[in-house]
C-alpha cells in the first residue's frame, strides 16, 4: 500500500490497487483507496513518532533479535536483552552458543 501511496504522490495516478506477484506467478490484487491511503498515513506518522522519542520501549523478548539490533550498543540502549554487548551472555545464549 505505501507503493501505492509513492505512485499517487509522485506521478499524480489514480491507484485503486496494488499488485504482489510471486515468482512462481502467483498474483493477488490488494485494494488500495481512501481508507488504505489514510491508514498508510496514520501508520507513517506513529513511526515519526517513535523515532523522535529518546528511548523507545522494546517490543519483543528475542534474545536473538535484541543481539543483531543496530541499536544494541552500549550507552544507546538499556533495554537490550543482549548481554554480551553489556558484559555477559544470559545462561540460554550460552547454552545456545555451545551448540552452534
């Protein structure tokens, strides 16, 4: 939908729909009018939102995710659930880490 919103703004189209082609051929056609655009653009600004906050609340308990997060640094975010950047690997990590 935000294709569809990119085509109306840049070249002034008319867009009622998208369309997601997979490699094997499979194809569907996504409505896209009114209410997709304004939910497009509802969705946008709580992203702008977001990005303007200093310290954003973590979403998830992905240890995993938490380590290959570009924001996982130290003195950036007090939230990780990554350890190592931090000090130490949580018991699970390092039960993991020896089985890789």
């Amino acid at each position: 939908m935000t294709y569809c919103l990119l085509v109306e703004n840049v070249w002034g189209a008319h867009v009622t729909h998208g369309v997601i082609e997979y490699r094997g051929g499979q194809r569907f056609e996504i409505p896209y009018g009114p209410a997709e655009r304004e939910w497009v653009l509802a969705l946008a600004e709580e992203v702008r939102q977001w990005r303007r906050m200093s310290d954003v609340p973590r979403d998830h308990q992905d240890f995993w995710k938490c380590r290959r997060c570009g924001y996982n640094t130290p003195g950036v975010c007090g939230q990780s659930l990554d350890q190592v950047a931090h000090g130490t690997d949580p018991p699970s990590a390092q039960a993991s880490n020896r089985n890789r």
